[in-house]
C-alpha cells in the first residue's frame, strides 16, 4: 500500500467541463487532463469524450499501478451497483458505469455524488480532517452539498441528502427546469449570478461571450458596482442557507468548493454577517473556510471515492484515531 506508483484513476465529471487524473492515497494528483464538454446535453456525445481521454490518461500511465477508478456525478448515483441513475450532463439515466470500467478496462470503479465525494475528500485529505460534524457546499455551474455526522457521510433515506440547490429561496422568483419557483441554485449559481448581474445593470464582455463566474469576479476587483452587488448577494443567499442548516443540525464547520469559492474573498464579508444575523447561537469554535484542495477538489473527491470503494487503508491526519467506517 505505500507503493509510490500505486494510484486511483480520477474522473470529475462537471456541468462545463471534466477532468481526468491520477491522484495517490495521500490525496495528490499527480497529472491531470481537462477539457471542455464539445456538447454537454448529448449523452452519447458527452460518453464518448470522456471515455475516450479516460483510455489516453491510462495509455500514458504505464509507471503507474491503477488501483481503482473514481468518479464524481453532478446528479444521483447507486453507489453499490455502480449506475449512474440521473444527472443533468447530457440527460444521462442509468448508465452503468462500475460495468463500463471493468469491461473496457479492467478496473473496479466507484462512484458517487460530486458534493458528497468533495464531503469525504475535505474529511479525509482537507480542513475536515480534524471534524466530525460539516456541511460541505460545491458552488459553481450548479449548487450542491453534502453533510458528515457524527464522521459518518449522510445520504439520507433516499440517497438524496444536501440537495441544497433546491432549497427555497424566494417567493414567485426565478423557475428552475422543473418549473420549480425562486429556488437557491437560481440565484447562486454562476448562471444565476449572471442574470442577477445584467439585471443590476452590469455589462457583457465584447465579442458576446457569455458572462461567467471568473468574468464576473474579475470586473467585482476592477471597482465594477454591479459586480460587487451580485458578489454581496451571493453572500447573503449562502449565508442565509448556512445559518439555516446550523439551526436544523448544530454544525462545527461549513466547507466552501466549487469554482465560486476561488472568489471567496468578494463574498465573505456578506456571507459572514448574514450567518451570524440568522444563526441560533454564535459558537466560537464553528467556522466557514473555503476548500484547501483549489480547483482540482473534485478530482480528489472521486479518487477518495475509489480508495474507500477497495477498503484503501487511508489516514486522518488532523484526527489519528479515526480509522475507515
């Protein structure tokens, strides 16, 4: 097990785009290739691409003894069969992906959520390593989140535990596509932060490229008020939902992932005076951090997937006693 070689082949399949690495049972990736979808709502297409960088990573990585693979889900997965059972990337349905890696390649792969596998790469490998109790929230082309009890991950009675970008928001407000109203994921999302920014009066980069979260950031640095607004209403909107899940479950730390929460800095303060506006009691000890684990997060998160799938004898660092339960 303390091979140097030995490694999990890694998969983040994201709304915008996906990442295929390889990453040891320390949580480092060790290379990484990313792309863009070349059509995400096409399942056969978005299939097709990923599977075919997945048979180049593996062709380059003779070195490297590939323990298992991992893979993260922007929707619903049974993680003991193995099937990816929705997700909105490329309107995929019960896609069996444990039996497509053993079949094409030769290995046991492992799956879950995007947010809950973030969840157990921040237990694991990130700032939760020293917490038993946390909510872990992905920020970026969608809202999702995940909850650890009691160092336990929690799925819930049907699997579908930190759903938060359903959570409610606002009365008559944005419909999402299910015609849901005024939903968190509407406003907090990147798509939901460039509506609220054009309709603050914010304007659009030349050569009608679409607003998104990096553009909005950058113009927020430049002084841009409307920028600045849509970042202090995205505090608040995540604030108010932190607050809201520490009154229901008396939390110790919230984690904050995603593309989004590179900018963390713009929204903290607005993010940080809502929370305490709203929460029950104000503990000294609980805390809001963005991840440690950057960008590539995700990827981390699918390969601690794959190494809790094979029983890789991993470690807490921050919480020594803790072992695999």
């Amino acid at each position: 097990m303390d091979n140097k070689n030995r490694v999990a082949l890694a998969i983040d399949l994201g709304g915008s785009k996906f990442i295929v690495g390889l990453v040891d049972n320390r949580g480092n990736v060790l290379q990484s290739h990313r792309e863009e979808w070349s059509d995400p709502s096409d399942g056969d297409a978005v299939t097709k691409q990923f599977m075919s960088v997945v048979g180049r990573v593996l062709e380059k990585s003779a070195r490297y003894e590939i323990a298992a693979a991992g893979l993260v889900v922007p929707g619903f997965a049974d993680t003991d069969s193995g099937v990816i059972v929705s997700m909105s990337l490329g309107r995929m349905r019960d896609w069996p992906a444990a039996e497509i890696f053993k079949r094409e390649f030769g290995l046991n792969a492992y799956l879950n959520n995007d947010a809950k596998a973030c969840a157990l790469a921040e237990m694991w490998f990130g700032t939760c390593r020293d917490c038993d109790d946390f909510m872990y929230i992905t920020a970026s082309t969608g809202i999702g989140g995940a909850f650890v009890l009691d160092g336990k991950l929690y799925n819930g009675a049907f699997g579908r535990a930190g759903e938060v970008g359903n959570s409610f928001l606002m009365h008559n407000g944005r419909p999402n596509g299910h015609g849901r109203l005024g939903t968190l994921e509407m406003y907090a999302a990147t798509g939901g932060m460039a509506q609220t920014y054009l309709e603050l009066g914010g304007k659009a980069p030349a050569g009608g490229q679409a607003v998104n979260g990096q553009y909005i950031a950058e113009r927020a640095k430049a002084g841009d008020k409307a920028a600045l607004s849509t970042f202090d209403r995205e505090g608040q909107y995540l604030g108010s939902l932190i607050a809201q899940a520490c009154n229901l479950l008396d939390l110790e730390r919230v984690v904050i992932g995603g593309g989004i929460s590179l900018a963390y800095d713009l929204f903290k303060a607005p993010l940080e005076r809502t929370l305490w506006e709203q929460k029950y009691w104000r503990d000294e000890e609980f805390s809001v951090v963005p991840t440690v684990l950057g960008y590539e997060g995700a990827l981390v998160g699918a390969a601690t997937v794959a190494y809790l799938g094979i029983s890789e004898p991993l470690t807490r660092p921050g919480s020594p006693e803790h072992k695999m339960r």
